[in-house]
C-alpha cells in the first residue's frame, strides 16, 4: 500500500505532544516573570536600606523610626552604645532582612 500524507491519529498525536511542550515554556515564562519581579522589589529595598543605614552610621545618634517605600516599610534603631538596626518590612509587615552595624564616630575637624 502506497500512502501519502499523515493519518489523523498522527496528527492528533503531534498536536498534543507539541501542546504539552508549549505548555511547559509558558508555565517557565509565568514562573521566570514572578522571580524577576521579586528581584526588582528586593533589589529597590537594599537601596532604600543602603541610604538609611548610611546616614544613621555617619552621624551618630540614638532613636528610631520607620519609612515608607514602594513594596514596604523600613524600620530602623540606633542604640546609645552606637549599634544600627535596620529592617525591611514587606507589605504584610513580615521581615525581608536585617541589617546590623555600628555607628562610625566622625572626627571633629
């Protein structure tokens, strides 16, 4: 028998298993998206962390406070001996991180 051409369950067969390969770049992408736009947040927060915890180690005081960011808060304490807390805090106020340090005593001139 000469044939030509692909049977209908061929077809069907090709189609399905070419579905199932999309379906698993797609669910990749929608995974790959959601890390990105973590990173982006988590990225923005150490910046906003970076610049308090500058200031509060180049001028020694105590006190605390909090800020509003985009995506959270940031919570921070410096203690009378000199030591600097600051937190991130996600929306639902849990802790992303903690940055700990001293206080940097600056020469008088």
């Amino acid at each position: 028998m000469n044939r030509k051409g692909f049977t209908l369950v061929e077809v069907i067969v090709a189609i399905v298993v070419l579905e199932v390969g999309l379906l698993g770049v797609v669910g990749t992408l929608v995974l790959a998206a959601g890390n990105m736009r973590r990173a982006v947040s988590l990225e923005r927060a150490v910046t906003e962390v970076e610049l308090v915890y500058d200031s509060l180690t180049s001028a020694p005081s105590s006190g605390s406070g909090t800020a509003s960011v985009p995506g959270g808060r940031l919570r921070w304490s410096v203690s009378t001996d000199g030591t600097v807390r600051v937190d991130a805090l996600a929306s639902s106020d849990s802790v992303l991180f903690t940055v700990l340090g001293r206080a940097v005593p600056v020469a008088a001139p």
